[in-house]
C-alpha cells in the first residue's frame, strides 16, 4: 500500500529534514473505493447541508492554523505568504458555502421544446470522484482551490499535493477529522509523480495544476481514461505600461506583481514592455525600488520576498539569465542566485536588451526576474505581447482605464489586470479561459468553478400523446 520513503528539502536550509511515505496504486485504488462510497450519501445531503459542513470545515480549519501555517513556513521559506494563505483557505471555504446554493439552483432549468406538449428539466447529477493533483508553489491553497467548489457541488475530492511541500497535510488532516461528514468524503495523500499516475486512473475528473510537460501527460492519461480533465497551466505573462502611464507609480505594480512570493506564482509577471516615451525614468524607478527589496534573510519574519521553494527552480531561473546575458542582455540590478545558510535565492533582477528569441522571453521563469523592452507604439507592444505559447494572464497600465481596456481587449490571454496586475492572484469572482498552452477546460473561476463538476440530465417530459409508429412510416409519393 505505501512505497519507500522520500526525503523532503527544507528551503531555508537546503536540508532533508523532512519525509513522507507516497501511496501506491494499489493504496490510491483503495482510498478511491472508501471515497466512492461516501460520496453519495453526501450528495443527497443537499446545498444547504454541504454548505453548512463546509462552514465547520472553515471554523476547523481557523482553529488548526498556527499549527497548518508552521507548516506552511517550513514548507516555502516564508512566513506572511503562508499566513496568507491559510487566510485565503478559509475565506474559500466560506465564499464557496454562500454561493453554491444559488449556483446549483440556478444549475437546474426548465423550458419548453420546439414540439407542442414537450418540455423538459435539467437534472444535477455530480461527478462521483475528483481528482485533484497540486502544484508546490501554494501548497494548501492549490490543493483545495477545486477540491473545494467540487464538495460544494456534490462530490467526493481525493487530492495529491506536491511531494515537495507535503508537510501540511498533516495539520490539515486534523482539522478535517474535526468535520466527519467532509472527512468521509475528502482525502489528501502523499506521493510523488507515481502516485499522481496512479490517481488518474482512479478517479471521474482531474484538476491539475502544474507546468504544460506535466499536464501534457496528466492531459494524455486522462484522454485514455475517458475522463474530463481540468489543465492549469504554465504562464508568461506580459505587462503592458503605455505613454500615458506615471513611471513611479507603474514600477511599482510591475515590481510587486513580479515578484511577490518570489515571483512564484503562475500569474506573475514574466515580460514587460513600456513605451519610449517613459522607458528611462520607468527603468530609473524600476531598478531603485528593486534594489530596496529585502530578502527574509536570516529571519524569516522580516524581509520582502525568500527563497526558491523548489532548488531545481533557481537552477532554471539562473540558466535563463546567463543566457539572456550571453545573448546581449543587460543586467540592471541582481542577476546571480545566492546561496545563504543552504538556501537559494534571488534578489530582484531587472535586464534590458532582451529579445523573444532568448529563453528569458520564450520560457516560463517562476522567479523574481523582470525583462523590459520599449516599443513605439501600441500596434507593436500588443504583437510583443501576443508573441508567446501562453495566454494565462497579462496587465495593461495607462492614465485612464478606458484606455488600458481598450489594449487588454486585444490581448491573447485569460484574463487582464487594468493599472493593476497579477490580480488572479486575489480574485477568483470573474470566470476566464486560458488561452493557448497555459490550460484546457472550464474556468475554475466563478460559478464555473463548481459547475464543471456537474452532468446534465436532461428529463423531457411528454404531457401530450406520444408520436405513434405510423408517424414515421413510408408512404407511396401521390
């Protein structure tokens, strides 16, 4: 049922103080029967119910967060981004519990049909079981971000977080066996990429959550599964600063919306482009504020970003700098990935002379790492920014909103931040698409994100006289 150990890298220290027991496929095919079994006494619950023990969850959850965010410290090397977190999973929690009665209600419709004395209702049926794989940059809140919408609507979740940063589960196991009802019907388990494979194979719906090769294959596993999957995708997410934007105030949201949590984030920031006009007092204002962000070194309590989660990513952050730089780029300001007390971290790197024919441009970064480019005009920073296998998300600065909307329309991504950017990061209300390789399916924003989890039965009801045999004879042409 469980495989051998696997040692869990502490990112402050860069020691394995850590270990968890990955579930193999006979322990995961297990787990989905108890979870299958449970799941449709809790459908039949109703909205109502469900969103009631999801507010227990929410209160358990509150009650169990020192110990769930000590975790989550040791688990990203960083303390309010944890808090945060923690914050945002109860906030879910209780927005999904208001919402999901009027959403399922709304769900169900009824109409008449294009045949006299024929009309029809829609019936909710939940898929039994979802499966959710996550990603290791927001431990806790991307493996409940569609577990949770999906026990609002009616199903069982059974999710796998990433072996990187698994030391939450336990925490969070507690307050969940505070709320029985939820606990007979969600599971979080350890493993590594096996275990996601074997996950896969034993549930009705995959989310995913993680860079395009991984979801190529979760994609591909699904497809011979015959079961609907859910992508998230990688990003590279360009920004957008017109001639009419203030420079102070745009090297501000751009530093900020690049690189908080490390620029850690599939919503970060990753290209920006300014137009002439303002490119040497927005660099001046870029390279001063980045300068004057700290690192939470030695202590994890004060400083403004830390350290890679992940040490493979500071390897991949810094050969795409000594590319770029090999290329002809610029480094304005950082540029080396340090290496202090075991753990590995970047300050802010500002580079100019960058093009779209360096990895800088072409890959996802996942770091603090902020390329510019100028351009002359609007016709030619929309092509730039429309230039990338991506299409997560973007951000669009200018004087007026009117006229930083009337650019993002143009845009070839999922969703615009306007003078702001990197607000998917804080709002979840408005559904959105992702466009080209960063995802594949439903929005998991909005009503979107439960009522994918739903099928549609369709009742159509014969109030009149069935069509007799006779109606659909062959006649002799008179």
């Amino acid at each position: 049922m469980s495989r051998a150990p696997l040692a869990v890298r502490n990112p402050r220290s860069g020691v394995a103080d850590f270990q968890i027991t990955p579930l193999d496929a006979a322990g995961v095919q297990a787990l989905a029967g108890r979870l299958r079994a449970a799941q449709p006494g809790w459908a039949t619950l109703g909205a109502e119910a469900r969103s009631a023990a999801l507010l227990r969850l929410a209160d358990a959850v509150a009650a169990h967060a020192p110990a769930i965010q000590a975790a989550l410290e040791a688990d990203t090397g960083r303390r309010r981004v944890a808090a945060l977190e923690v914050e945002t999973v109860i906030g879910m929690l209780r927005r999904w519990a208001a919402r999901a009665p009027a959403i399922l209600a709304a769900a169900e419709t009824a109409g008449d049909t294009a045949m006299p004395g024929l009309t029809y209702k829609t019936s909710l049926s939940p898929v039994p079981l979802v499966g959710v794989i996550a990603p290791w940059n927001f431990p806790l809140l991307l493996a409940l971000t569609d577990a949770v919408p999906a026990l609002a609507a009616g199903c069982a979740a059974l999710v796998k977080p990433s072996e990187v940063t698994p030391r939450f589960i336990a925490p969070f196991r507690q307050a969940l066996a505070e709320v029985p009802e939820v606990a007979a019907v969600l599971a979080l388990v350890e493993g590594d990429g096996q275990t996601g494979a074997a996950l896969v194979d034993a549930v009705d719906f995959i989310a995913f959550t993680g860079s395009v090769a991984t979801g190529r294959k979760v994609g591909e596993a699904a497809a011979r599964a015959f079961i609907p999957a859910s992508l998230e995708l990688g990003g590279k997410d360009p920004m957008i600063i017109l001639a009419s934007a203030d420079p102070q105030r745009a090297a501000e949201i751009a530093l900020s919306a690049s690189v908080r949590a490390t620029g850690q984030a599939c919503q970060s920031i990753e290209r920006i482009y300014v137009a002439e006009a303002i490119l040497q007092p927005f660099l001046a204002a870029l390279v001063a504020k980045a300068q004057a962000v700290r690192l939470n070194h030695p202590d994890i309590a004060d400083g403004d970003i830390g350290p890679f989660i992940f040490a493979q990513q500071a390897e991949i952050v810094q050969a795409q700098i000594d590319d770029a730089v090999a290329r002809g780029a610029n480094v304005l300001c950082g540029g080396t990935v340090e290496t202090l007390d075991g753990g590995r971290y970047l300050r802010p790197t500002v580079l100019t002379g960058v093009t779209h024919a360096m990895r800088l441009l072409l890959e996802e970064t996942f770091g603090p790492v902020l390329p510019v480019i100028g351009f002359a005009s609007v016709d030619e920073a929309v092509a730039l920014a429309n230039d990338s296998q991506f299409g997560l998300s973007a951000a669009v600065l200018a004087a007026t909103l009117d006229e930083a909307e009337a650019v993002g329309r143009r845009l070839d991504a999922g969703a615009v931040s306007l003078n702001d950017g990197a607000l998917t990061s804080l709002i979840s209300d408005a559904e959105k698409s992702s466009f080209k390789l960063s995802g594949l399916g439903p929005s998991r924003m909005g009503a979107s994100g439960l009522t994918r989890f739903l099928r549609k039965r369709a009742l159509l009801r014969q109030a009149g006289h069935a069509l007799p045999l006779a109606a659909f004879a062959e006649r002799p042409a008179e």
